[in-house]
C-alpha cells in the first residue's frame, strides 16, 4: 500500500515540525497572518493598530506639553490620552478573545490532522502489511516484531512503519542539526584576513628605547 505509507511518513514530519517549531509559534504566526487577509478579525487588527498609532502619537505630545505652562492644552490632551487609553484596553481584551477562540479552534484542528490518524490509522489498518519482507533474511524474530501486533508473518505492519519513520525523521534532523552547527562554527573561527600584524624590527625596538632611557636621564639632572 504505497498510498499509506506516504500518508504515515508525511504525518511524521508534520508532527516532528510542529513539535519542534512549537505549537503557540505556529499559532501566533498564523494569527498574525490571518489578520492581513480580508477577514473580519482583520478589519479589527487594524482598528487595533491605529488606536495603538494615536494614542502612541497623543502620549508623546503630553508627555512634551508643560501642565503649568500650558494647562488648558495639557488638560485637552490628558482627557483624549485616557479616553484613547480606555479604548485601547476594550480593544485589547478584544483581540485577545478573538486570539484565543483561533487557538482553540487551531489545536483542535491540529489534532484532528495529526494525533487523529497517528493512533487512529495503526488501530485501523493493524492487520495490513505494509510491505513484505524478503523470504529467508530475517530471524523468526525480527519477522515476528517487525509484523507486531497482527500484521502477516513476513511482513512490516504499520506500526513498525511507523516507528522506523518517526526514528528516521528525528535522526535526519539531529544530523542537519549539527551539520549547520558545525558550518556556523567553522565560520565563526576563520580568522580575520587582510589584519596582517606589522613586526617592529629588533634594531629600532632597542635605538628607541635607548632614547627614551637618556630622555628620562636628562630629566633627572634638571
């Protein structure tokens, strides 16, 4: 069953992905790309910003305005300051509602994707084989835990296709891992070209510092 077996690799690497990257990343990210396209929280997003804008732009001006010199000014600009302020925070907690009803509906979303057919599949397809393992390589053994739990003597069960693919990804992404790590390092300790040392010669090290041993003498006998 080809089909299948793309299936479990690619739900593999999508949970290795997510696990990695962090599911609160992957959901801010979303969040924060969601609110640029022509949705409803969108509309409200920009509002937001605004809000943020000019009550950003009336603090600075308060914060330049005297209360003594300027009174009636600074008067006019504290009440706009914190009826900004006011809606500001209505807003806020509004964004982060509408933040938090997306990141319910995301991870429910997730696992629905990727939990569901991690455990829902194997129980499924439990006696199916994967493939079919060449006759006569393998020990009694290692066919009976390669077809574990009901798969075909002989056979690979999903399960155990599913453990070889989640061994491989993560091996696949420690050796990248340390490949780039490496390279980094590498970079890092190349040593700067075109800072070449210039070597002061024996001969003037010692004529200059004769001279400035009489130079100090002199000085003395004045």
């Amino acid at each position: 069953m080809p089909s299948l077996l793309v299936i479990i690799f690619v739900l593999e690497v999508v949970s290795h992905l997510v696990n990695s990257i962090g599911a609160a990343t992957i959901n801010s990210l979303l969040w924060t790309l969601l609110n640029y396209l022509p949705v409803s929280t969108s509309k409200t997003a920009k509002q937001h910003r605004q809000l943020q804008a000019e009550f950003l732009k009336v603090r600075k001006e308060l914060n330049a305005t005297s209360s003594q010199d300027e009174f009636a000014k600074w008067a006019k600009l504290r009440r706009t300051h914190d009826k900004l302020l006011d809606q500001l925070e209505k807003s806020k907690q509004s964004q982060e509602g509408a933040k938090s009803k997306f990141d319910t509906y995301l991870t429910g979303f997730r696992l629905l994707v990727t939990k569901v057919p991690q455990y829902g599949l194997p129980f499924w397809y439990s006696k199916e084989p994967m493939f079919w393992l060449p006759y006569g390589w393998f020990p009694y053994y290692a066919e009976w835990l390669m077809s574990f739990p009901k798969a075909p003597m002989g056979s690979v069960s999903i399960v155990s296709w599913q453990l070889a693919c989640n061994g491989m990804v993560t091996l696949l992404t420690e050796l990248i891992t340390s490949i780039l790590g490496l390279v980094l390092k590498a970079k890092q300790g190349q040593p700067q070209q075109g800072k070449a040392k210039v070597k002061v010669p024996a001969g003037a090290a010692n004529a200059k510092s004769e001279s400035a041993a009489s130079a100090q003498q002199e000085k003395k006998e004045l």
